[in-house]
C-alpha cells in the first residue's frame, strides 16, 4: 500500500522511535520505497544516521564499566549495558559470518555475540560460561542485523549467575539462550546476601 | 622419577600410539625431559612429527566425502570423518581464541570447533544447528590443544539428528555438547525408515 509522504514520515518516525538499530534499507523495504527516499526523510524529520543513532545510546558510562573483559573482546557492538541487569549489542552479518554456499549465519557467531554479551554484562573481573542451552530459532542470512538482549536472571542453586539472551532481525526472534555463568566473588556475594 | 632411555622410548611409543595428537611439549612434559630429548628419541624410533601424524590420518578418502560445508570451514583440523557416524578434529588455542586478561580459551571457539564438527558429521548438503546443550568443564588455557570427537547419536522425535561431541586437552574432558541439527533429507531418510 502506497502511503503519502506525511503519513509516511509520521511511520517511520515511530518505527525509529521503537526500533532504533533498524537500517536505511530495512525502512526502505519496509515502507516500499527507495532508499535515497528514507534518507531524505530522515534529513528532513532530523533523525541522524544509524551509525549516530547507536553511537548516542553508547555513551561512555557504561563503556568504562564493563569488567569481566575488554569492550573489545565483545562480539558485536555493545550499545547499552547495566551491570548484573542487561545489556544490548548489535552484529551486522556480513560474508565473514556465513556458510559460503547458502549466505546462511553460522551458529557460532550468533552464539559468539550472546555468550560474550552474558559475560560482559557479569559486575565481575571474572565471568566464564559453565553452562548453556541455546536455540536457533529462525535462520539469519547475509546482511541481516542481530541485535542481542541479555538480561541477568538470577542465581541457581550452585551461586552461578544466570544470563538470558534473545536475538532478533526486526522483530523476529533468531537465537535463544541461557547461560549459566562462573563469577569470582559469587562466595561473597553469597555471604552477603 | 626418571626413567632410563630404553624405558622412556618403549612408553613414549606407547603414549604416542594410544595418543597420536599428543605434542612434543606435552611429551617432554609427562616424561620429565627436555623437547629436544623427545625429538632425538623420536628419530632413533622413527616416529615422524606430529604435523606428519595427523595429514597420515588426515587422508583425502574422508576429506572429499564431507558434505554439508567446504572442508576449509570447519573450525579446527579434521582427521577424521565418517560421515553419519563419527568426526574428529583438533584445535591449537592460540593468543586470539583466548581473553587478553588471562589466556583463557573462550567458549565460542570451543563452541565452534564442536559445532562446525557436528555439521560436518552430518551425511547432507545441508546441515543446521537447531538446539544445543552446552557444557565447558574445565578452562582450557592458550597453547593446549583441544581435540574433539563427535558421534551421531540418532534422531529425535523431530526427526533432527542427534551429534555428541565431547572435547579433551590430552585426557581430560574440558567440553561436552549435544546437537540437534537439522537435515534436507530427513524426511526422506523417515520415509525409508
């Protein structure tokens, strides 16, 4: 269905608003239309880039927090972190990350992105994985964005954190995880509470 | 205990027969000798390197058979394969499979190696990973060298194939993972069944 400019822009508007990390050309798709046209949209409604998009949620607070591991050791690009709560990073899939015969996400980087996120969002100077149950729910191909969400969800019997992880192209779920995380000062922790 | 040269060379045999993957640093480890001792006793029983060992196992019979990836994408060494019934390959842990802060291996690379073996395993052009079960149980560190084995296990109600893969450093298990992987031709293979 054609739309008309305004109620085009008052959409696209919204879709920003509650997808942020959506690309020009996901918006393109979506809206049926070019994407020198949504670049023009989005000059005209003021919305920057998505490269200055992510940029402004990942602002440096957080950068200088994470502890288990050096921000670049992330898998993706980390753009929002609370420690022990959640976090957020984004993988564009690019010809590196699939199989070469069918442009089809290999499992061990969306499973990369996700465990390295779980450890990230660990307030420890030691995180490592014990544990973990994952699904691939939807194949990723070339191109696609990941954006993983990792949110701490508590502490099993064995005092080892738990870290739920779900990824999605757009809307759609692509990866499910549960990572069941070593920390150093789980005894304390456990002490202290 | 130090052993005498005959006696070290008969168990060195040994050792290398029931461990052909074993590295001269490991060798010279166990048996309290220097490498260079190990090299020298190597020669005298003309057991060749083990770069030499495993392309001897490695031969291109199995090597052509793989089918579901070009053998180049399956992360580690094969020198095994039979296809729909066993896989074996080896990763060296290198300074980029490791945390920069403690030279611990991370799990996505041992992921990798067990998860692009159970994809390679599998007997079909097209092979994906739908669930995996995952347990890292013990730290593998940099310049160890992991080798592991997979095994086709069957088929679950699914219809999805079923791929153990269990991962040593030398005789200790440090990785056990099972597979759920999805196949083009299952339900084919269900209707011959």
């Amino acid at each position: 269905m054609k739309r008309n400019k305004v109620t085009r822009q008052i959409e696209l508007k919204e879709t920003i608003k509650s997808m942020p990390f959506i690309t020009d050309e996901e918006l393109a798709k979506k809206f049926g239309v070019s994407i020198q046209t949504i670049r023009l949209d989005r000059m005209e409604l003021s919305i920057p880039e998505l490269r200055e998009r992510i940029k402004s949620v990942a602002t440096h607070e957080w950068n200088e927090t994470v502890k288990a591991l050096p921000i670049e050791e992330v898998i993706g690009e980390v753009v929002d972190l609370e420690l022990d709560e959640r976090a957020i990073s984004i993988l564009d899939i690019r010809s590196e990350h699939v199989f070469s015969r069918n442009d089809i996400a290999r499992g061990h980087h969306l499973f990369a992105q996700a465990n390295s996120l779980a450890v990230a969002v660990i307030n420890d100077e030691l995180a490592l994985t014990a544990k973990s149950e994952i699904y691939f729910t939807r194949q990723v191909k070339k191109g696609e964005r990941v954006v993983a969400k990792a949110k701490v969800a508590g502490t099993d019997q064995k005092g080892r954190t738990l870290v739920e992880v779900q990824s999605y192209v757009e809307n759609e779920q692509v990866f499910a995880g549960t990572f069941y995380m070593f920390r150093s000062n789980e005894q304390k922790e456990l002490q202290q509470s």
